[in-house]
C-alpha cells in the first residue's frame, strides 16, 4: 500500500484544541497531525490506503466520527491555483507558468476559471492534464488532482443540503 499526504481543513471543534487532538487520534486518525494557525483548523495525513480516493474518503470518516463536533470543509491541496501555485506543483518556474498562458510557449493552456483582484486562477485538474499531455506530470498527479476537486464539490454539495458527510462520493470519483 501507497501512503498519501494531504489535509482535510475543518470547522471548529466544539471541545477544546487539546481534547480534539486527543479524539482524533484515539478514533482513527492516528496517522495524522491536528493543527490551528490563523484560526483555520487543519488535520494533515500521511494514510496508507490503496489508492489516493479511498484514503481521503476513509480519513474524512474518520474525522466525521472523532466526536469532536467538526465537519470537513476542504481537502487540500485545493484545486484553484495562481500561477504561482502551478510553478510549485509542476516544478516548473513562474516566467515558464508565464508563457503557457500568454500563450508563448505550448498550445490551448486551460483558460483561467476566474481572475482574483488582478491575477487569473485555474482549475489544477485543467492544467494537470494539459502538463500530462505534454510529458511533464504523472498520470497519479492528474488523478490526484481530480479526487481532490471531486471530493471538495461533494462536500459543497452535502454543505448546501445541510449534511456533515458527502453520501455519493465513492460513486462519483
């Protein structure tokens, strides 16, 4: 079995930050370290699982289960990126990220999701795909990618119907 690093950003426990840790490590999460910086409450895992899906979607159980009265917001890495979030994940530099979508250098980048004040933002999953399509990342890269975007609209989605826990997931990855 494979070990994945990722973290799941939750809502605030209900108990204290010391009670939280110890609740998330006595049901299930063991493997992971519950963190609190700038008010954003975060459990980062190294899972062994299978695959990258079936390790989220067991570590949000198990967060959803710890008793500690959070809900799952976010997985992150999160699939909206600058320019210099696709530099870091490609290993590639900010001036290359630069001349992809200026178009300069390759053909058809994605199109930027929305602009951020002034700077464009993309869909990892997008450009993801595109850099595998030209030999520069690897195929789990792309398929991480889409867990991660699948899974954040199912917990969107559970959110806005008032649920704590996405119901369909499994079959929509």
């Amino acid at each position: 079995m494979d070990t994945y690093n990722f973290s799941l950003v939750i809502t605030r426990p209900t108990v204290d930050e010391e009670t939280a840790a110890d609740q998330l490590y006595g049901g299930g999460c063991d493997d992971a370290t519950f963190s609190v910086s700038g008010g954003v409450y975060e459990v980062e895992f190294d899972r062994e699982a299978p695959s990258f899906q079936e390790a989220v979607l067991s570590a949000i159980s198990d967060v959803n289960k710890a008793g500690i009265g959070s809900r799952v917001v976010r997985v992150v890495p999160d699939d909206l990126v600058n320019a210099n979030a696709i530099a870091k994940r490609s290993g590639k530099t900010r001036q290359a990220v630069r001349f992809w979508y200026l178009g300069e250098r390759g053909e058809n980048f994605p199109a930027p999701r929305a602009i951020v004040g002034e700077s464009p933002v993309w869909s990892w999953v997008s450009v993801a795909r595109w850099l595998h399509e030209r030999g520069e990342l690897d195929a789990n890269a792309v398929e991480t990618a889409q867990v991660i975007a699948t899974v954040n609209r199912e917990i969107e989605a559970a959110s806005e119907k008032g649920s704590s826990q996405p119901g369909t997931m499994e079959a929509s990855v």
